[in-house]
C-alpha cells in the first residue's frame, strides 16, 4: 500500500513551481537590493529542483544532477559578483534602495 512514484513526482514539481513562484514574488516585489539577490537565489534554487524532476521523469538522473552541480557552481560565482556590486552600491549610495539609482547622472 505505498504511493506511487508519479504521485510523488508531481508533489515534488508542485513544490519546485511554489519555490519558484515565491522567489520571483520576493524578486518583483521587493526596492532593496539584498532580498533582490536572496529572491533571484530562490528562483534558482526552484530551477534546480525541476531539473532534477526532469531528469527522475526521463530516466536520466545522473545526466540531471551533473547539470545542477554546473548550475550551483555558476551561480555561486554570479551571487559573489552580485554581492560585490551591491556593497559597492551601498558604499556608494549609504542604502540598498533600487529608487536611488534616478540620481545618476550619465
């Protein structure tokens, strides 16, 4: 009397669309900055969730979880430059609101 694996499998998706969903509410939603990374973070996190729900439904988990580690390596890399360019913005600006950016000039 177990569950079957298709059963779990959409729970599983639902879940990763939810991540998702919620990482880009947090991304649009939001002026500062930080929650701006943490939402993009959330998003790609979902992204790996559903890579891995593609690759248990075509029966290709190993190929599926070689392209997450590349998808968690990358996005390191982007969230470090990222995070750089904030604390410059910070520096530069004394807040992390997206709406201080009109004052530029150029």
């Amino acid at each position: 009397m177990g569950v079957e694996p298709a059963t779990w499998f959409w729970l599983f998706l639902t879940f990763a669309a939810l991540v998702m969903i919620s990482g880009l509410y947090c991304f649009l939603v939001t002026f500062n900055l930080l929650r701006m990374l943490i939402g993009l973070e959330i998003i790609i996190k979902g992204v790996t969730l559903l890579i891995i729900a593609a690759g248990f439904l075509s029966g290709q988990l190993a190929l599926a979880q070689a392209i997450v580690i590349t998808v968690i390596v990358i996005e390191v890399v982007i969230m470090v430059v990222a995070a750089g360019l904030i604390i410059n913005f910070h520096d530069l600006f004394d807040s992390l609101n997206v709406k201080n950016t009109r004052s530029l000039k150029g």
